[in-house]
C-alpha cells in the first residue's frame, strides 16, 4: 500500500475573456506503486487537465488554483531529486507539493521524465520530426541518468526491445514519420520508461490506434509494471481497456469526479446516473439481445459561469426537482471503498 | 424483425473492384511497383439493409467508399447500381450522367470539423445538394431543409448560424440532414461516429437507424470499433490489406467467424466486463503493407494456422454456407472461436 502521489482538492481554472472556465474543481484521488487508476471521461470532464496540472504543463491562461499534488518519495529518492537542483535539500520532509513548486524550474524538470512521465494520444505530435527516434530516447537517459552517459546508446537498444519492437537497431536511427502508429507508441513507451520512473500517466495512449495493436499496447503496459513497479494513471473513455487494466476507477464530469471505486464497484454496480448512462450507451461485443443504445440526451455543458448546481442536472433523468438545480452534492462513500457525488445516494452538500 | 428475413433486392453490386496506385521512383518517375489499395474486391449491398465494413488502418476501406462512388476512379472492376429498373455501372458514366446518380448515392465523414464550409450556414450546407441536384427551389427549397433538419434533431433557430456554433455531435447531425436531403438510396458512413465522445455516438447511432426506418436507404457503414459496427449492422465483411477476408450476417460472423483474422480482431476488443476471462490471441508481427502484399494468403505471415499451401496460393472467395463468405483454404476444418460464450 505504499503511496506515489496524493491529489487533494484539485482545482485548475482558465481566465476567459468570457469568464473563468472551471477545467477541474476539487478532484481527489491517491496513485500507489504497482496499481493502475482508469480516469473515465468525456470531452470537457478535465482529465486530460488534471493530468497535465501533475506535470505542471497546462497550457495559458490555466493555472492551478487550489489544492495540493504530493508527490511521496523515500529519503534516498529525495536527495537523489535535489542533488539535480541547485535548492537545498527539504530536511526531513518526504513530499514535495508538485502545485505549489515553480513550474519552470530545475524540480520539476528533474522530475518530469525521472520520477513522472507521461505518454499521449497522438504520438506523432508528441515526437520531435526533426529528431531521430534514438537521440530522443538517449536525450532524457543523458538528461535524467547522468552517470551512466556512456551506456545511453545500449540502454535505447534495451529500451525498445523491451516495448517488442522487432528491430531495435533499424529503429534506433529512424524519424518518426517513418514508424506505423504501433511503433511510434511502443517508441514513446520506451522513452517513458528509460528512466524508471515511479509513476506512469497515459493519456488515451491506444485510442488513436487499430484494436489489434491496441491490445498489444495495454498487455505491454501491464508486463512493464509488473516489472517495473509503476504506479499508472490510465485516462480513457473505452470501458474494455478499463476492465482490463484497472484496479480503481474514477468518473469525471465537468471538472469533478463523480464516482470512484474499485473497477468491479462502479463498471458492475454503478451509483452515478451518468455512469449508468454510459454504461448503457455504449454497444457491446456480443449483445445478443440487440439492446437498443440508451442515449444521454444533450451535451456535455461549458463550464464557465456555471451556476449552483449539480453539474449533470440538465441531463438526468433522476434528477430530484428543487434540490439537485441548486446545490452541489458532495463526494460521499456509501460502500466501502466506493464513492458517489450524487444527492439520490446522500444529502452531503459540497 | 421479420422483414429482414425475406430475400432483399440487390441494391449495389461490385464487381472485382481493383485500386492500384503506382509507385514512381526517380528523376524519370519510373513506375516500381504498385500499391495494392483494393485487390479485387467483389460484394452486394442490398436495398435498406446495413452493411458494416471492418478493417484496420490501411486496409483500404475508407478507399472502398470513395471508388463506389466514383470520388477516385479506380484501375478495374466494376460497381453495378439498381436505380429504379435500371441498372448503371458507375464507372462507366458520362460526367454528366454522373451527377444525376450522385443524387441516390451520398456520404458522411469521420470529422465533423473538416467536413462542413466554415464559410456555409447551416441553411446553405443543407440546401447545396438540393440546388446542385435540382430538386427544389425558393419556398419549397427552404421547406424541406426545415424538414430535414427536425428529422435530425436540429433546431430551426441553427438555420444561420455557421459550423463553429455547434458541437462534433451537432455537426455530424447537420452532416447527416445535407446526406439524406436528395433522398438517397446509399448511404456510405465512413467512421461516421468515431470522432465522437461516447454519450453523443449513441445519440447518433439511434438517429442513423430512426432515419433508416423512416426512408429506407441501405447503409455502407465503415468502422474500426467492432462492438459499433456489430451493433448496427445486419451484415459485416472484413477488409485486411487490400481484399476481404469474410463477410456474413453480424451474429454468424461474431459467433462463429471462419477467418483466423476475424477470430484474432474479435479476441482483441477489450471486454468492459472485469470478471471475465481474457485469452487474446496475439498476432505476430505488424500489418502487411499494401505496397508489399505478401505470395498466396495475404494473411499467411501471421497466422497460426497456416500451412504450406497458404504461402503460394491466394485462397478463393467462396459461399461456404448460407450466406457467409470466407477467403481462406483451411476455414471448413478450423475451429475458431467467436465472441459469445459458448457454455
């Protein structure tokens, strides 16, 4: 049960000429060694924001506004933080507060790629073109691995036959553009992990990618973890890849979490009604009985000057009248290990 | 339920469809060799029906949907279409002619953000091929675009409002209303919901099939997700590099595919039930590219029932039982193992 990272009351809002558009407002949840976390969501849920405040690389106006993101080493992992920096060393303290810290600074970049890294959607934008794929993977071992300088060459070659690229050395001196999809992922893989890093964020790494080598991609990730120990932050909409991988499961809509739980509890029992809109919308392999697709009606709202209220009021079905259009409920547990932000669970207001 | 039991008319018959492009090497454009975009594709497409094309990326069915309907020409074959009691091969049309069978004929897109004139309102986007077609004019030009755009869930308030206004979900609608303004009898929907979020797909999922029922066009549905295409087809073929490997009504081809290829792509959707077991058939290696089409079975390097016949010759597309079709010399003494449970 050993903790990596620790998000408290997340919130990262953007300054509009229209207003403040609430990305994430008060999103908690704690990533541990070895286990995976699936963040679910729809456009404009703020998952792809949350993850990217850990990195401190939301793009302008957003800032982080409120909250905490501790991340939680041990003492040998510390100092070996601080001696790439030019700060002193923070005493006893064994988190560091990823929000508050400077986002340009020698902390952060001596984390990013070492301690946390993150993989994306679409690999080909998240590649340098001009670069071959090797001088990318060996520019963060020289970055982040100084002391072995050297090997970085070697440890490419080690790297990418591990993602089961099947010819590391061809590979090693290619652009981008001359990869498939697959193996620019597998490549991109490879460089997330050529420093070991504690804690992995995929961010809808397979999506963009045929489901044969979908498959190949996640079997990949859970033998690397395995082996590596990683804690992994999965965000996806696709229920499959959930199953699949996941242990824990958050649902986020417009910038809260909604629903959390082991997989099991909210893909089997969900609580929310918008979980179990999702659940009966989308088609599954081997509905034999045809099932007709229960749509959510309407879309998904902007969150900018959003009143009071339950942020999927307008499209619940449940929705109780003079409660539901006027307060916010609060994210209650109701079985154990098994939360709920919904006023037909619980009359907790936020 | 029970109408798609009766034997429907042919609406669209292809015929050994072959997309070769060349490839020019060099300062004199020297031609080395092809790619084999569609290798001799031949299938019917029945009238009102859904028929669910699968494949993976370059498979060629995106360039499957565009030969039908003549938006490239391709190098042979041909695409016979029953309009009426005639029978015209699209290939082989005047330019002129052409434009007269667009009309019965129309496509949807994957982007809903590529896909419309940032430049168009909305009333212009719809009443284009009604203009273009001649079908309509003044009042009752303007009639039938209110028409259309109630029967896809817009409101008349969007008339002039250009595409920026509107979400993916609304564009694909405002898509879908300029698709079936000129009354088609085929509609190809190419990844039409794939770029779509979850919730809103199934939105557009129901309305494609409320239309269906309401006008009766057949659907050439195209998708890489399988539990969509399963979902909304009577029939599904299956594309790998060039050519189709099976094609049978959705639940015999989900419950007792005959093609090693149909048999690992089921095994690879991930299934959204956590207790269930997973055994995943892993596919060595990476797809065939069309520039390279590997000797006899094009699918031979990575299947695990291959044998020596398949490295020399190319299997025949043969009826194997009602209605199923299947390109592979072993599929009668194979046992492949389908999406369902068995117990």
């Amino acid at each position: 049960m050993s903790e990596i990272l620790s998000v408290e009351d997340l919130g990262v809002f953007f300054s509009l000429d229209q207003g403040t558009l609430k990305a994430v407002d008060g999103v908690n949840y704690t990533l541990e060694a070895g286990k995976t976390i699936g963040i679910i969501g729809e456009s404009g849920s703020g998952k792809s924001v949350s993850a990217q405040a850990i990195m401190r690389i939301v793009p302008k106006p957003g800032k982080i506004t409120k909250g905490r993101i501790l991340l939680i080493q041990t003492q040998q992992e510390m100092m070996n933080l601080y001696k790439m920096t030019s700060l002193p060393l923070p005493g006893k303290d064994l988190t560091i507060d990823l929000a508050s810290i400077n986002p340009h600074g020698d902390l952060i970049r001596a984390i990013r790629g070492k301690v946390i890294s993150m993989i994306f959607q679409e690999p080909m934008t998240s590649f340098s073109p001009v670069h071959t794929v090797g001088n990318q993977i060996m520019e963060a071992i020289i970055l982040h691995r100084p002391s072995e300088k050297k090997q970085a060459r070697e440890i490419t070659l080690d790297m990418l036959d591990r993602v089961q690229i099947s010819n590391p050395s061809q590979t090693i001196d290619e652009y981008p553009y001359q990869l498939s999809g697959g193996m620019r992922q597998r490549a991109m893989i490879a460089m997330a992990l050529s420093c070991n890093p504690s804690l992995l964020i995929a961010d809808e790494p397979t999506t963009a990618l045929d489901v044969t080598v979908q498959a190949q991609i996640i079997d990949l990730i859970k033998e690397l973890q395995q082996q590596y120990g990683m804690a992994i932050q999965y965000i996806t909409h696709d229920l499959g890849v959930i199953a699949e991988i996941t242990e824990n499961v958050a649902v986020m809509y417009l910038g809260r979490i909604v629903e959390s739980g082991t997989t099991k509890q909210v893909l089997k029992t969900p609580l929310h009604p918008y979980t179990k809109g999702l659940l009966n919308s989308m088609p599954r392999l081997g509905n034999m009985k045809k099932k007709k697709l229960k749509a959510i009606p309407g879309n998904v709202p902007i969150p900018i000057n959003f009143p009071k209220k339950c942020g999927f009021n307008d499209r619940c079905s449940e929705a109780i009248k003079g409660k539901c259009e006027k307060n916010i409920p609060a994210l209650v547990e109701i079985e154990k290990g098994h939360k709920t932000r919904c006023f037909l669970h619980s009359n907790e207001m936020d | 339920m029970s109408t798609k039991h009766k034997k429907k008319p042919v609406l669209l018959e292809i015929n050994n469809l072959k997309m070769y492009f060349p490839i020019e090497k060099g300062l004199m454009k020297r031609v080395t060799g092809y790619v084999k975009a569609l290798d001799g594709i031949s299938f019917q497409i029945m009238e009102g029906e859904t028929l669910g094309l699968v494949g993976e990326s370059g498979c060629g069915k995106t360039t499957l949907g565009r030969c039908i309907l003549r938006a490239m020409e391709p190098t042979g074959g041909t695409v016979n279409f029953n309009i009426g009691t005639k029978t015209v091969d699209v290939l082989k049309l005047t330019s002129k002619s052409l434009r007269k069978v667009r009309k019965d004929m129309q496509m949807i897109f994957q982007d809903p953000y590529s896909s419309l004139d940032p430049r168009m309102t909305v009333l212009d986007i719809i009443k284009e091929p009604l203009e273009i077609g001649k079908l309509a004019h003044g009042e009752d030009l303007k009639n039938r675009v209110k028409k259309l755009m109630n029967l896809v869930g817009l409101e008349l308030k969007h008339l002039n409002r250009f595409p920026n206004a509107f979400s993916g979900g609304q564009r694909q609608r405002i898509g879908i209303a300029r698709a079936i303004a000129t009354n088609p009898n085929l509609i190809i929907c190419d990844e039409a919901v794939s770029a779509l979020d979850v919730s809103v797909q199934a939105q557009i999922l129901n309305l494609l099939q409320e239309l269906q029922s309401e006008i009766g066009m057949a659907y050439l549905f195209i998708s890489h997700d399988l539990s969509v295409v399963e979902y909304i087809s009577d029939r599904i073929a299956v594309m790998y590099v060039g050519g189709l490997v099976e094609l049978a009504k959705s639940e015999d081809l989900f419950r007792n595919p005959k093609h090693p290829y149909t048999e690992a792509l089921l095994s690879a959707v991930p299934n959204p039930d956590p207790d269930a077991k997973r055994s995943r058939i892993h596919l060595k290696g990476e797809v065939s590219n069309t520039a390279n089409v590997p000797t006899g079975c094009s699918f031979h390097p990575r299947c695990k029932y291959a044998q020596q016949k398949c490295f020399s010759e190319k299997p025949k597309w043969k009826e194997i039982r009602q209605e199923h079709y299947v390109a592979c010399h072993f599929s009668s003494g194979l046992d492949l193992k389908g999406v369902y449970k068995t117990s």
